[in-house]
C-alpha cells in the first residue's frame, strides 16, 4: 500500500515552493526547519548573496546531521555492550543455579 504524496507550499527565505512529501506537517517542519537556518545565516551575514547564504546553512545542516548520525551510533554500540553484559551475566546466573 502506497500513501500518496500530498503538494504543500512552504515558503522558504522569502519564496514559495510547492514540496510533496507522506506527511503535509513533516514537510512544513522541514521547510520551516531550513527556512530558520537560512536566515540565521543571513542575519550573521546579509551581505552575501543568497547563493552563499544557502550553502551555508546546508552545510550547517548536514553538519548537525551528522553529529546526530554520530550520536546515535554511539548510543547503539553503548546500549548494544551493555545488553552484552546482561546477556552474559543472566547466562552465567542460569548456569550456576543448574550446577
């Protein structure tokens, strides 16, 4: 079953855009989410034209994608070692009570 994809407009630094995406509130939470970064670049540096500006604020984003990215392969591993030491302490508990 596929969902359709609903058109929203989402205006973004100034401009509107038609976007199609599963969910109309995701997508006005992204659009609004880079619509934020590009202006806080351009509020640090008006000057610039929006090329630049833009640029900016996709590295910025892709920056904060990855440090989650990152986190949450931490947060795996971490969570993945101490299942492990469960795991082995409950095999060790179930083995000695069956001696």
């Amino acid at each position: 079953m596929t969902m359709d994809r609903k058109s929203v407009r989402v205006k973004i630094f100034g401009s509107e855009y038609p976007l199609r995406g599963e969910s109309e509130e995701f997508t006005k939470k992204v659009a609004n989410h880079v619509d934020a970064m590009i202006t806080s670049v351009h509020d640090k540096i008006p000057e610039q034209p929006p090329l630049t500006i833009s640029v900016l604020a996709a590295l910025n984003i892709t920056e904060d994608l990855y440090k989650e990215k990152d986190k949450s392969t931490h947060l795996v591993s971490s969570l993945e070692y101490e299942i492990s030491k469960i795991t082995n302490y409950l095999d060790t508990s179930i083995n000695s009570t069956e001696s």
